[in-house]
C-alpha cells in the first residue's frame, strides 16, 4: 500500500539575526513570523 505524497501548505522563511543584546531582535522576528501565517 502506497503512502500519499505530503503536500506542504506554508512557505518556508529562515530568519537570522546578529544585534546586541535588549535591541529588538525577538520582537522583530516575532512580528516577521506572525505576518508570514
């Protein structure tokens, strides 16, 4: 019995950051992250 090919529904987006520490990096990735889905 054949397996169903796995269709994936979302776009992929790898997000990296270099900053200092206390300057934003999270949030901006979190907002990033919440307008992608």
């Amino acid at each position: 019995m054949a397996k169903e090919k796995f269709v994936r529904g979302k776009e992929h987006l790898n997000v990296g950051t270099i900053g200092h520490v206390d300057h934003g990096k999270t949030t901006l990735t979190a907002a990033i992250t919440y307008v992608q889905s």
